[in-house]
C-alpha cells in the first residue's frame, strides 16, 4: 500500500510557502515571478501525485475509473519530469544569466531535448505499454523505458550542477549550496521510490528544497526597501554587479528628485517616505501603461532607478516621458501642495558606461550637471556623451592621479614692468588622463574640493613648486619667486604654517621665494582659522596675493586687515578696459591699492594695446597669453632662458 502522507505534507509546505509570498509581496521580479510560477508547478503536481496514487488505498481501484486513473499517472509523469527544466530556469534568473540562455542555442537544445524524449516516451506508451502500465488486476508496473526518464532526469542533473559551477561567481555561498541541495535530495527521493514503491518522498524532497530556497534566497529583508516595497539599494548593487561581470546588456532610467534634502527638511522623515512610495506607485503604473517590464529601485535620497533588459529605446523614451508628466505634477502632502524638482536620464550598459564603479558614481551625480525639470536626458544621445562619461568618472580619475602621481605642474611668466624681465610666474596645475586626454582644471579641482582630495593635490603642488624653485636655484635661473594658489579648503587646515614650512625647508628654500595667492572669496571668509593661518605664514616671511580681485565683492576693511603684499585683477577687468567708465574705475582703484603700499599684478593681457593701457596706469606685473600661455617646466625654463638671452645648458 503506498504511503501518501508524504505527499499530504509535501502539499502543506508548498501552500505554507505559496501564502508567505504573497503576504510578505515577494511576486515582483524575474526571479521572484518565476520562483511563483515553480512553486505553482510543483503543489499541481503534488495534488496530482496524490489523486494518481489515491487508487486502491484511499478511492477504490476500479474498471470504471481506470481511464482517470490513467490520465492522472501521464499528467503526472509529463508535470514531474517538467520540474527539473523549470528548475533550470529559475537558476537562470538567480544567477541572472537569463540573456545568455536566450542567445546560447546550444543551452536551449540542452534544455529542451531531453523533455522531448521524455514526451515522446509517454506519448506512445498507450501502444506499447514499455514505460508504465497497469495488468489485469489493476496493478501499476514500470516497463523498461521509464529508465528513459531516469537517463533524463540525470542528464538534466549533471547539467544543471555544471551550469550552477560555471556561474558560482553570481551568487553567494550560501545561495549556492542551496540552489544545489536540490539535485542530491531529488537523487536521493528517486532512489528511495524506485526500491521502495510505498514511500512517495519525491514530492516531499522537492518540497524541502523550496523550503530551503525560500529561506535562503527569496528573503525580502534583502532587496526590499521596508518603507516603499520597491526593491531596495542592495539588491540594485548586486544585480548591477552581476549584469557588468558578464556583460549583460540593460537599460536604466534614473530619475532623482533634486530637491529631496528641501522636502526633508519641511515635511517629517515618515511623511517623506510616504511621498517617495506614491511615486515610486506612479514609477511603476508609467512603465505598466507602456507594457515594458522594468524592475523598480529605490537608491535612497530621492533617487529611484528602473532597470530592463528590453532593446526598445523608444518604448523606453515613452516611459521616461510618462515619468517625467508623473513626477512634475504637484502633490498633495497634508495641507501641502509639493512641487518636485526631478531630473530624468536614460543610459545603456555597457555602452554608456561600461564599469560597475562608474555607474555607482555616475547615479549619485548626474543630477548636478544634466537638465532637471523633468526633461528626458538620454546619454546615449547626448553630443557631449563623453563629458559626462567624464563627469561619472572624475572622482576615480583624481585618485589614480594622486597615487600614481600624474598631475603637471604647469607655470605662466609673469613679466615686471619696472624691470623688464619675467622675475616670477604663477605655478598652475594640469591633469592629462589617458583615457580623456586633457581635463579642464575647472573641473578637477572643483571634484576634488567636493570629495576631499584637494588637499592632497595642494600638498602635491606645495612639494612640486618648491623641488623646482630648488632646480632653479642650483641652476641659475633668474626667478625670484613662484606664486600658487591655496584653496579655500588649505587655507582651513590647522597645520597649514607646519606643512608649508615643512616643505620649505625640505628643499631649503627662503621665504621670499615662496607667494602664495588666495582669492577674494576666500579671504572674506569669516572663518577666524583663515586669517591666522595667514598671520603665522606672514610672520614668518612669506608673501601673500590677493587672487582674482574685482570678481566679487570686495571687502576693503577685511582685506585691510590682512598682511597681502599683492593684488592680482582680475582678468575680466583686464577685457573691459576700453570701457570708459570702468578704466576711470580702474585707475582710481590701482592709485588706491598703490598708495597703501600694494603691488598690482593684471592677469589675462592678450594684446599689446591692453598691456600698454595698464602700463600707463601704473600696474608692476603683467600676466597673460600676450607674453605667454603656461608651460610645462622644461618649456618655461627654456622660455626664461631665452627671454634673458641665456643659452640653453
């Protein structure tokens, strides 16, 4: 007599299972749905198991229902040799290797050949009663050919536990082992009803392992933001992860709601999260309506991304547009009418940006320099794709070229009007890249003075500038101080009088070789750290510019009070000088700055009239393209050289 509480167990954990899903809402996904629809297959099958063996123990073993009991074995037979297929392809979701099998002709041959055998055997087993068949007194037998689905089954076992090997790398440990526990207890269950007929375990066993899975794999508090029900940061990282380690192509549609922070501040965290989860429901109804699967992510600080892997760059486009008339609409929070600030971009991997690094960069910054306000930024479109590429990147880029040091130090001759001769020059840093070729200092250094890095780069430049007023001390140059910039965010250090003297005395330099330049904004600062880093290096003998005069506001008391020995103008009021009103303007504030004892440096002198004019107005240096550009060091030196008719050594 078959014993069919196995079966009767079998079915209570896959409903068990069935209900936590939808209770804990873990239907949404690839490998979620497909997880849905395995477990579906498998309690059908258990119910069919159980009617199929029902006979002669718990419903009578009759001619009259024969031809039932019949089609319940083939059922069963055509649903329990599915399992293992159906098993394969939920491993390709997990892994995520779901395009390579679309692509992989041969995968698909290995998948679906066996299962066809296994359908012919049963087809024709009414005509030659090989695999099954039950004798005159109603008895259920096995023929030879039923170890057709045996060979099968085991084909499909040696397959799967190689596919499981050669992707490893996609899944955990854990998941791993038991994504392959199924085989071995699948093996063991066959073994034990192929000798003993009584114990139906095979549906039991399979049970087991779902149960397994779904403990180990299907856990919501992985990739399930809690507060939106959308998948979470988490399950983001390692599915992008996963897509650039074997180059699967996918779409994403970012889309950042730039004025978070803002809305934090005025409504409740929990009323925040509330407003984020209606529009991630918005996010999710857009790409619905264009009937395009996309999977939702919320990155956290207002950022969501929804990711396909669908080649449909204009139902895409639809969806972004629909996304963009979503989210710009006013919502209603409380008594609050909240206007939302989103910017939208659509990108392709790897095209766009072929690095798992990369992309997490690029997602937490593309909002600072493409179009919010709802507009549809697409970068596989954008003319300028490559400066964005470059933007993504310029963080990782800065850092290479601080530990690999491949920053230049660039310098422009400044030219003395009372002497006549370049007697300094303005030290300038420059970044070539091998990948983007010459990056704009604009943007590096406003990336560095973001992530931190700028402090590294001004000690680079600090030990750079002084190892080369040293060469040209040794060598005779005629240069009587180099001038460089600090940053606002040096100017803050606490050890800055330590670091520069250090670097000083490293290369045995004098004070008065050594200018350092700070711009307006940075000494108007309020911060008391600023004007004593300036007082200690002023009282050790080093000269201060005041950089870029005349681009802000300019706080005369303040600067009063601050130890500058020269004052740079700014090279925009090095353009206007032909302007009447502002040369009586400039004129007025050169005898002012003059007669309180200030050198005057003009930047950005293009022309012979310029410098002419400035001359007349009594400026002591003069700096611009119409003497020279900056210099790589070997140039400048050369340039120095000859401008002093000293022979090249």
């Amino acid at each position: 007599m078959r014993i069919l509480y196995f079966d009767i167990a079998a079915f209570i954990i896959l409903v068990i299972i069935m209900i936590s899903l939808i209770f804990r809402k873990m239907l949404s996904g690839r490998a979620n749905r497909f997880y849905a629809v395995l477990l579906t297959h498998m309690i059908i099958t258990t119910i069919v198991d159980f009617w199929a063996e029902s006979y002669g123990v718990w419903i009578p073993a009759t001619e009259s229902n024969m031809p039932l009991r019949l089609v319940m074995c083939y059922i069963y037979f055509f649903l329990r040799n599915l399992t293992t297929p159906l098993y394969h392809l939920f491993i390709c979701t997990v892994t995520d290797t779901w395009h390579i099998l679309k692509k992989n002709k041969w995968l698909q041959a290995v998948l679906i050949i066996p299962y066809a055998i296994i359908c012919v055997t049963l087809l024709t087993n009414p005509f030659h009663h090989m695999t099954f068949y039950f004798d005159e007194n109603l008895v259920y037998h096995r023929g030879l050919l039923i170890y057709v689905l045996y060979a099968a089954s085991f084909f499909y076992l040696v397959c799967g536990v190689a596919y499981l090997i050669r992707y490893k790398k996609m899944v955990t440990n854990d998941k791993f082992v038991a994504l392959m526990l199924m085989y071995p207890l699948n093996v063991l269950a066959v073994l034990i009803q192929l000798f003993l007929l009584q114990y139906l375990v095979e549906m039991f066993m399979t049970s087991l392992t779902m149960l397994l899975v779904v403990l180990v794999i299907q856990r919501p508090e992985e990739i399930i933001n809690p507060l939106l029900g959308v998948r979470s940061y988490i399950a983001y990282t390692t599915d992008m992860k996963k897509a650039f380690s074997i180059q699967k192509p996918v779409r994403i549609v970012f889309v950042k709601i730039t004025n978070y922070r803002a809305l934090l501040s005025i409504l409740e965290y929990d009323t925040c999260m509330l407003l984020m989860k209606k529009i991630g429901a918005e996010l999710v109804q857009s790409h619905k309506e264009e009937h395009l699967p996309m999977d939702l992510y919320y990155l956290e600080n207002g950022l969501f991304a929804l990711v396909t892997e669908k080649e449909l760059p204009e139902k895409i486009k639809a969806v972004a547009q629909r996304l963009s008339t979503a989210v710009t609409v006013e919502k209603q929070v409380g008594q609050l009418q909240i206007e939302l600030d989103p910017c939208i971009c659509i990108l392709r991997c790897p095209q766009d940006i072929d690095d798992y690094e990369q992309l997490l960069t690029f997602g937490t910054s593309f909002h600072t320099y493409l179009s919010t306000g709802g507009v549809v930024n697409d970068l596989g479109e954008a003319t300028d794709r490559c400066m964005f590429r470059l933007r993504s990147e310029i963080d990782s880029i800065i850092s290479n070229a601080i530990s690999d040091r491949r920053f230049q130090m660039y310098y422009q001759p400044i030219y003395s009007v009372k002497e006549k001769r370049f007697l300094s020059a303005e030290a300038l840093i420059r970044l070539q890249d091998e990948k983007y070729g010459f990056i704009s200092p604009e943007l590096f250094i406003t990336a560095a003075e973001k992530n931190g890095t700028i402090l590294q780069i001004g000690d680079f430049v600090l030990d750079e500038v002084c190892a080369f007023l040293s060469r040209c001390e040794r060598d005779g140059l005629p240069i009587d101080y180099i001038e460089l910039n600090l940053s606002m965010n040096q100017c803050m250090q606490a050890d800055l009088k330590e670091k520069v003297l250090y670097y000083m005395n490293k290369y045995h330099l004098r004070p008065d070789q050594i200018n350092l330049e700070i711009t307006e904004t940075a000494a108007n600062t309020a911060q008391d750290i600023v004007e004593a880093n300036i007082q200690d290096l002023a009282k050790e003998g080093i000269y201060f510019s005041l950089d870029d005069y005349g681009t802000g506001y300019s706080n005369i008391s303040r600067i009063m009070s601050l130890p500058f020995h020269i004052v740079k103008l700014d090279k925009s009021l090095a353009d206007k000088v032909d302007d009447s009103r502002m040369k009586i303007l400039l004129k007025n504030t050169i005898r002012m700055l003059k007669e309180i004892g200030m050198e005057i440096v003009v930047e950005g002198v293009e022309t012979k009239e310029t410098l002419q004019q400035f001359t007349e107005l009594g400026c002591d240096y003069i700096q611009g393209y119409y003497f020279s550009k900056a210099l790589p060091e070997q140039e400048f030196v050369e340039f120095i050289r000859e401008s002093q008719g000293i022979c090249s050594s």
